[in-house]
C-alpha cells in the first residue's frame, strides 16, 4: 500500500465494512416488509455516518502528508489518552520507582484522616 498508515487502513476497511452493512441490512429489511420510508431513512443515516467519518478521515490524511512524524505521534497519544482513561491503575516511569503501583488499592486501604 502507498504510504498509507495502518489506523488510515483501518479506518477505509471500517468504511468498507458500512457499506456491506447497508446492502445486507437493506436487502433484509426489504425482505421483512418494513416501509419504504423507514429503510430510506436507515440508509441516509449509515450513508451520512460513513460520509463524516470519510470526511473525518481526509482531514487526517492531510495532515499526515503535511507532517507524518507528528501526526503519528499525535494519534499515539489520543489513543493512549482514550484507552489509559478507562484503566484504574497508575503507571509511573522515573529511574529508580517502582513501574506500577496498585494505588486506588493503597488508597481504598488507608483510611483518610480528617482536614485540617
């Protein structure tokens, strides 16, 4: 693939995938009698979702062509930003402490002394 990045890859096969989605779940609902109008409307919010998120896509890639670097290391972070808010642990990286440290453990553990 012409320097095309694998989150870039994911997000065309995502596409891809939203497309197929559309056919087959048009086809069935054709099939299950449902109204015209509801299935026209199914398909304009899949097809306006899929459109946003092509469009959402493009501005990336612009600025993956502009500065690859950067905006690899940019992603990085929001990625790790998105999945480390979801974690409760904490993760500390200085010379000489300890790696991990079960905090919210020590913390439940340890009762709270009054403020002063």
């Amino acid at each position: 693939m012409n320097n095309i990045d694998k989150s870039e890859q994911f997000n065309l096969d995502n596409i891809r995938k939203q497309v197929s989605e559309i056919r087959t779940r048009g086809a069935e609902e054709a099939r299950s009698e449902r109204p015209a109008g509801e299935i026209n409307a199914y398909a304009l919010q899949i097809t306006a979702r899929a459109q946003g998120d092509a469009a959402a896509f493009d501005k990336v890639y612009e600025q993956y062509r502009l500065a690859p670097d950067v905006t690899k290391r940019r992603m990085y972070y929001e990625t790790m930003e998105q999945v480390l808010s979801k974690v409760d642990k904490t993760i500390i990286e200085a010379p000489g402490v300890t790696p991990y440290l079960p905090l919210p453990q020590i913390q439940k553990s340890q009762p709270r002394e009054p403020a002063r």
